[in-house]
C-alpha cells in the first residue's frame, strides 16, 4: 500500500518481521497466561524489538499497549489486526511487584513498626485504658509497664535500622578497628604470619615467638600446642619453635614427625635455623613466612619474586623433584662406572692372558731352538710353524671374544643412557603434570562449589588419562603419553565426559557468569541444554587396543586370532578377530593362480579379502554403554564401525564382516602388510 521501494522496502520488510515475531511472543505469553502451552519458549531472541521489549511484556512491569484504529473501510483489515493483536496482549497477565531489597523491605517494616509505636507512646493506644473493672492502681503500673517496653522496643528498632543503614564502607572502617584493638600485634618481633591460596586470606593469622618453646599441632596433643593445625599429615605434635639470644630455630616434635615439615621447600629432620623471610610448610599445605625484623638483611627470599602460597609450594615440588633426580642421576652414573670399571678389568685380563700366551709361546720357541742340534732342521722348523699357527689362532679367539665383550658392554651402556634420557623425559612430564595439578585444582574445587550452589549434580575432578599408540610398535610404556583432563560425572543423565584443560576453563568462565546472574537474581536460571554449561554431547571413550599382525595376508593365508585389548591401565578384555583372503566375488576357496609362494608376487594384483570381528570377552560392561569396534587401514582413511550394542554381558557378539578390495597392490602396501598391524579399538561411553 505504501509502495515503498529501494531502502525503504527493506527498512518495512525488517519492521514487519519485528512485528510478527512481537506477535508471536505475545500469543505465547497469553497462552501461558491461561495455562496453555506451558512448555514453549517465549522467542524473545528472534529479533531486537522483542529483546528490547522482553522486561517489559513478561517480566516484573506494568506495561499499557495503545493501539491506532482507523475508521476508514480501506483500512479494514489492518484495525482488524491492530485489535486482535490487542486481545491477545490483554491476556497477558504479569504480578507486578515493587523492586526492593530485603534489606529495603526489613528498614521500611522497621520505620512503620516504629511510627505506629510512636501513635501508641503518644497516648492513642494503650488498651488498659477501657479496663474499668480493675483498680486504678493496677491500671496505672501496667499502663507503664506497656510503656516501658514500647520504649525499649522503639529503641531496639531503632538501633537495628541505623545499623542497616550504614554503607559496606562504613561496616568494614568499624571491622577494621575492632580487629586491631582486640588483635594488636608486635610486629617488631621475630613471627609467622600464614600464607593462604586466597591472596586477600593471606596475612590474617599470626604468631610471634615472644614466649618459646611454641607447640605446633592438632587440639588433642599432648602438650597441648599454641599452634592448632588440621589437615592431611598432620600429627597431633607435629613441631617446635624454639629460640635463643640470637635465632628461632623449628625443628619435629620427635622421630617420628621427621619429614613432614619443610623449610624452603626442603624436608627437615632435625633443629634447623630459620632466617628472615623462610618459608614454612606443615604437613601439606600449611603454609606459613617467618619473619624476624630484627635480622631484616638476612633473607632467604629470591630477589624480586613475591612469596605467596602458590610460589611456596611450587617451590617444595621443584626442591624434591631436584633431590630426586640427583639421587637418580648419581644411581645412573655409578651403573655407568660399574659397567666402565668391568670393561676395563676385562680388557686388563684379556691383556694378561695374552701376555701370558706370548711367554708360553717365546718359552716354546727357546724349547726348539735347544733342541735344534738334537734333531732335524725340518722337523724343528716344522714344530715352529704350528707353534706359531696355534698362537696366532689364540690370539685371533681372544681378540674376537675382547671384541665380543666390548661390543656387550657398550651396549649396555648405551641401553643406560637410554634409560637416562627415558627416565628425564618421564620426570619432565611428571614434573609438567604436577604443575598443572597445582594450578587446577583451586578452580576444580570452585567448580564443585559453583556446582553444588546451584544445586546440579555434576561433579568435576582432575583424572590423568593414558593415550595409547596405534602402533604396535609403539605399544610398550616408554611411548604412551599422559595428558591431565578433567572428568565430569553428571549425574542428572548418567554420562561422563573428559574436557581438556582449555574447555574446562572456558566453561569455568560460563559458569562464573551465571553465579554472577543467581546472586543478582537469587532464582536459579533456566537453560536450554545447548547453553546449559555443565552438559556436552556424549563422545566415546576408548575402552581397549588390539593388534592384529597382517603378515599371514601377504600369504594369502587366513590368521583368526583372539587379541588382548589394552586398556589406559590394564588389560580390558579380549577380541575375536581374523582376515581371510577371498576370491573377486568373495568366494572362501581360493583358486590356484591366487596362492602366493612370496609376498612380492602380489604386487599389481588385486587383492580380496575379510575382515571379521567376532565377538569381545571378558569386559566390565558395568562401566559402559553402547560398546562399538572401530579400525581403519594404513592407520589413516575411513573408519570402519561394528554396529553399537548394548547388551549387558561379559562376551558380546559383533558378528561383523566386511570385504576390501586392493584393485592393485603396491610395494608400500606389501610392506604395510609383512611390517604393520591392523589395530582395532573398542569404543564405549562411559557411564556413572
């Protein structure tokens, strides 16, 4: 009707689609409204009008809709419309009610308490006043009695309502205060001040060492200690302070303590002197600096590094992990000595020995030539030459075995130095997952928190998961790599997931978000599942590996085999499989021309042949659901996939069968086939 065109016809379109969907957040309202499709959103996102809108068509508002009728019968269907769009919006009903605090409400029902007591005290409401059956005496004392206790009640709200009024500001100056006149601390004094993984908890508790010996412990020790402690390894008397003219000094209560108090991140078990800034760990995460102002220019704080609970105990991991790995390293290089010193005893027998054959030999030589005179030149001559012969034969034998030897003992040197660089890469990933195991579980735990306050029953926790190579050859422990993540038990559907550490915090910051908005609020929200940030899709896990050797197929030869599955930790059950070689159609009984006496035979041929997975055994089907085997060929390419189960069962049957086709065999693939295996994985979802 308006004829629009260019801009303005796409300016209309966009108006119009705003309307419509205002009008279908509307029917939706109204039909809430008289308990009609109760279980439909309310689209409110569907475009920016209604967004804007939102508060005010189905939030905490009272909202007046005018509506502009023309009486013109060219305009008919448009007022017709118009009105409908207004009937529906006057179904919507919202209860409306005043925006207020409790706090608010608490001093407005303060203040009206308070004016209607002031009515009373005022002369307008005491009830004994109508009593003309008791004495006037009587009358008069309770009459101020009630006054009395009106007073003291006025009063009271008063008090409470001056006290709501104060500003946080105004709350915490008063705190400040009152701690510091009930809490006066000596800070000139040698002490020890806490250190917290919440920076601003850090500094509150404090001990000096005015008075010594000071008792560090639980309640029920015996002495009773000055220090009360509680935790993980800590025994009920754990520690000593002491102290003389010049230094404090911590040390374990008794033998049995020894250990498990650490000074800069260094285990003690005895006396030790602490000196100004030391760090001090009991048992396993108390943490505590010492600080003697006195001797302020004798620190043991690195220069420019700020001492805070996570530098305290990053420290004690890396002071240990050292101590360890140079008691390591000196092991490694007394083997490497031990092997050195027999290879250099060997070599020193071998030399004696031939030594030894030398002098036999030069003594056997003297032997002939006295003998020379007695007997005939050949035949001495002759005698000389096999001497000879039999000594170099000698020697070649222990040149070969000296060689032999030497050849064993640099192998196993080498095979040392293997375990060496083996054993710094395995505590260089230890090292990195005690690391990240420090830094995580701080915000592990405020998950669980955030978790259980808003009352979801998901839990999180850190699990160290164990990746296992495709590669047969790679199988052994020394290349399985460990990588921390993080499992999620949600019990509300019963699945488990492992986020890696990036998901997990991007969800940590979700979740923040929406403790941000329930204190806001104090209503629990209401997600769709696909923002919902305690859910994810389920995705299978890995309950086993198995390797199938192809070598029998270069053969033309079928290799049923039951393989074992290695699981992350253990072995998780047992797999029926085999490969037969077929004919073109997929015939069983191979005709003559397709035997192969030599794998390389097969090269530009084709090649048919099975792959059957029969069944799995022996698995803890408690644990899981929906199990499925997976493989692929050339470990790249298409997955192959059984068909899903979920019978409950300690041996599950597959019943698969697939035919493959090599249209021609190339050299690389004859060597896959004689080198490699074919991996299967069972694959599951895990369940709570």
């Amino acid at each position: 009707q308006t004829g629009a065109t260019g801009d303005r016809l796409k300016e209309g379109c966009a108006i119009n689609k705003s309307l419509v969907v205002l009008g279908n957040v509307i029917s939706t309202l109204a039909d809430h409204a008289m308990g009609k499709n109760k279980k439909h959103v309310v689209p409110y996102r569907d475009s920016a009008l209604t967004r804007i809108l939102q508060s005010a068509l189905g939030g905490n508002s009272k909202t007046v809709m005018i509506c502009a009728l023309s009486p013109a019968s060219t305009n008919y269907e448009e007022t017709l419309s118009t009105l409908r769009y207004a009937d529906r919006a006057k179904k919507i009903q919202n209860k409306a009610v005043i925006n207020e605090s409790p706090q608010d409400k608490l001093i407005r029902e303060l203040r009206e308490e308070n004016e209607k007591l002031k009515k009373m005290l005022t002369g307008g409401g005491d009830p004994a006043a109508g009593s003309g059956g008791s004495s006037a005496a009587a009358a008069d004392a309770e009459a101020a009695q009630k006054m009395k206790e009106m007073q003291e009640e006025l009063v009271a709200n008063q008090a409470a309502m001056e006290e709501l009024q104060k500003s946080w500001q105004q709350k915490l100056e008063e705190a400040k205060a009152t701690e510091s006149h009930t809490a006066k601390r000596d800070l000139t004094i040698a002490h020890i001040t806490n250190l917290n993984e919440d920076p601003q908890l850090s500094g509150k508790v404090y001990y000096n060492f005015e008075e010594c010996p000071v008792h560090v412990g639980k309640k029920n020790g015996d002495p009773a200690p000055q220090i009360l402690l509680g935790g993980l390894e800590i025994k009920k008397n754990h520690g000593i302070f002491e102290r003389d003219e010049e230094n404090v000094y911590v040390a374990p209560f008794d033998e049995d303590d020894a250990g498990f108090i650490s000074v800069n991140g260094k285990r003690i078990t005895e006396r030790t002197t602490l000196t100004n800034m030391d760090r001090i760990i009991f048992g396993n995460n108390a943490v505590f600096v010492f600080k003697d102002p006195a001797n302020g220019d004798m620190t043991s704080a690195p220069e420019g590094q700020e001492i805070d609970y996570e530098f305290a105990l990053v420290e004690k991991i890396e002071v240990e992990d050292s101590e360890e790995d140079k008691q390591l390293q000196i092991e490694a290089q007394e083997r490497i000595k031990e092997v050195e010193e027999k290879l250099r005893e060997e070599q020193r027998a071998s030399e004696e020995l031939a030594r030894k054959q030398k002098e036999e030999y030069e003594a056997k030589l003297k032997e002939l030539e006295a003998q020379k005179e007695e007997t005939e030149l050949s035949i001495v001559e002759q005698a000389k030459l096999e001497a000879k012969m039999e000594y170099e034969k000698r020697l070649e034998e222990m040149e070969h075995k000296r060689k032999e030897e030497e050849h064993k003992r640099e192998e196993e040197k080498r095979d040392l130095e293997m375990q060496e660089i083996d054993r710094q890469r395995k505590h260089k990933e230890k090292q990195s997952l005690e690391q990240k195991l420090a830094t995580y579980l701080p915000t592990i735990s405020e998950a669980n928190l955030m978790a259980n306050e808003l009352k979801r029953r998901v839990t999180f926790c850190a699990k160290l998961i164990t990746e296992i190579p495709d590669d047969v050859k790679r199988i052994d422990t020394n290349h399985r790599k460990t990588e921390m993540k993080i499992e999620v038990l949600n019990r509300e559907n019963g699945d488990i997931y492992y986020w890696d550490l990036d998901k997990f915090m991007n969800r940590l910051y979700i979740l923040r978000d929406l403790m941000d908005s329930f204190f806001d609020s104090g209503e629990y929200p209401e997600l769709e599942r696909d923002q919902d940030p305690f859910w994810d899709p389920p995705e299978p896990q890995v309950v086993g590996k198995g390797f199938l050797l192809l070598n029998s197929l270069a053969y033309a030869l079928d290799n049923p085999q039951t393989i074992a599955l290695v699981g992350p930790t253990s072995t998780s059950g047992k797999l029926e499989v085999d490969i037969v070689p077929t004919g073109p159609e997929g015939e069983l009984d191979l005709p003559e021309e397709l035997e192969v006496d030599d794998p390389s035979e097969l090269i530009g041929q084709r090649l048919d042949f099975y792959v059957e997975i029969k069944a799995a055994k022996d698995i803890n089907y408690a644990n899981w659901k929906d199990l499925y085997v997976g493989f692929n060929l050339f470990q790249e390419g298409e997955i192959y996939k059984t068909e899903s189960t979920s019978l409950k069962a300690t041996n599950i049957p597959f019943n698969y069968r697939r035919h493959f086709t090599i249209e021609n065999v190339s050299e690389e693939f004859v060597a896959y086939l004689l080198n490699d295996a074919l991996c299967f994985r069972l694959m599951g979802y895990p369940v709570t």
